[in-house]
C-alpha cells in the first residue's frame, strides 16, 4: 500500500515537472465569456446615445427626424457590426476548453477595439453627411484604422490558441485556429485597402471595402473552412468514438442457493 502510494507520489512529481510554465494556472472560459459578453452587451446597449431626442417647433418634427438619419445609419452598423463580432466570439470561444494569462490579455485587446468601433462609424456617417470632402477622407481612414486595430488583436487572438494548443477542446483540429489567422490578416487587408481609396480616390469606395467585410465575417463565423454542419458531424463523430471505446459489462451469472 504505502509503496503505492510512493509509486503515485514519483509519478506526479514527475508529471508536474514535465509542465512548462504556460500550463499553469489555467482556468476555465467561464468568466472570460461571461465578461465578454457583459463588454459586448453594454457596447450595443450604449449606442442608441448617439439617437437623440430632437428639439423641434410645433409642425416640423418630421423634419427634424429625417435629419438624424446618420445617426440611424451609424446605430445599425454599429449594432450589426458588434453582434457579428459576438457571433465569432462565441464560434471561438465554443472551441476552447482552458483560458492561459496570454489569453485572456488577448481577448482583453480584442474588447478594447470592439468598443471603439462605433466611435468612426458615428464620425465617418456624420462626416459624409454634413462635412467636407475633407473631413469625409479623414472620418474614412479614422474607420480604416481603427478596423485594422480590431481585426489585429483578432489575429493575435488567433495565435495565441495556434500556439497553446493544450487550450483547445479536444475535437477541434489543430489546424483550425493557424488557418483562422489568415481570415484575421484578410481583414486588415482590406481596411488597409479602404483607408488608401477613400484617401486617394473616393470615401464611397472606401465604404463599399468597409461593408464587405461585417458580411464576411457573419458568413465565416463558424470559421474559414468549416461550417455548422461540418463542425456537427465531427462532434457526432467524436462521441460515437467515445462510446465505441468504453468497455463492454459483462454479464455475471446468478447463483442460485436453492
């Protein structure tokens, strides 16, 4: 017994000396997502302040309403825009199975630049509204910039898991997150595009680059080479495996004392 117990002692010794500094003090995701999605919730929630309450003399509130129709604009883009934003932290995060500090600074990063993005997006549909060209190539590379800043600390993100892999759960391919890494370096591609055509050519072309990429991002949410329905049937997989490897009972015979 107590030789056992001296044998599972060494043994443990033995394994805790085989971790490396990065595996210790893993955590579960559950904190991280429950603070990434209060983050996320207040960031839409706090939109509708650029929706204000107009001042206006009896008979021309209609008017008055139309006149705001920036603010409407710039409301829905940023809500969509931050509700894709979800959508992929969700898809990410339904992967990971352990949270390490470089994660969770990762995800922190990512936070701080999804709650700047409703700040151009209000700036640049005001700017093309009421400014000067001027202004409008300015609001235009201020969206391209902070765009970039968001889809880097995505592609940060993406490392950090292509890297760890013992992060992940255990039936994600660890392949998956190295090829989400060019999904992040697409993006700032194509902000870096639309900042230098709305400073060289036009702010519309620029806002047709800008567009295109939350619709990408929707589509590609549950990652750039798999979808739903993919990610089902390796899960299904998965558990069939599992079942298939547990031992089978069996059956004792009764005795009989009669």
């Amino acid at each position: 017994m107590m030789e056992g117990i001296s044998q599972g002692g060494d043994c443990n010794t033995g394994s805790d000396q085989n971790l490396s500094f990065s595996d210790i003090r893993l955590s579960d995701t559950d904190r991280l997502e429950a603070f990434s999605d209060g983050v996320l919730a207040i960031t839409i929630t706090l939109l509708v302040i650029d929706i204000v309450r107009p001042e206006y003399v009896s008979g021309h509130l209609l008017e008055k309403l139309q006149a705001q129709w920036p603010n409407y604009i710039a409301f829905l883009a940023s809500f969509f825009y931050v509700g894709i934003i979800w959508l992929n932290h969700r898809a990410v995060f339904s992967r990971v199975r352990y949270c390490s500090r470089s994660l969770h600074l990762a995800n922190l990063l990512l936070l701080l630049t999804t709650a700047l993005i409703p700040f151009p997006t209000a700036v640049l549909s005001t700017a093309l509204q009421h400014g000067s060209p001027v202004d409008a190539t300015v609001a235009v590379v201020l969206y391209a910039a902070i765009g970039c800043l968001m889809c880097f600390s995505w592609l940060l993100l993406f490392h950090v898991l292509s890297i760890n892999p013992h992060l992940l759960e255990a039936h994600v391919e660890r392949t998956f997150f190295p090829q989400e890494r060019h999904r992040a370096l697409f993006g700032v591609a194509l902000y870096i595009l639309g900042g230098i055509t709305g400073w060289a050519l036009s702010p519309t072309l620029a806002l047709m680059c800008f567009l295109a990429l939350p619709i990408f991002y929707a589509v590609t949410s549950e990652g750039l080479v798999e979808t739903r329905v993919t990610l089902l049937g390796r899960l299904a997989a998965g558990r069939g495996q599992r079942e298939g490897s547990r031992p089978t009972p069996t059956p004792t015979a009764s005795t009989d004392d009669t």
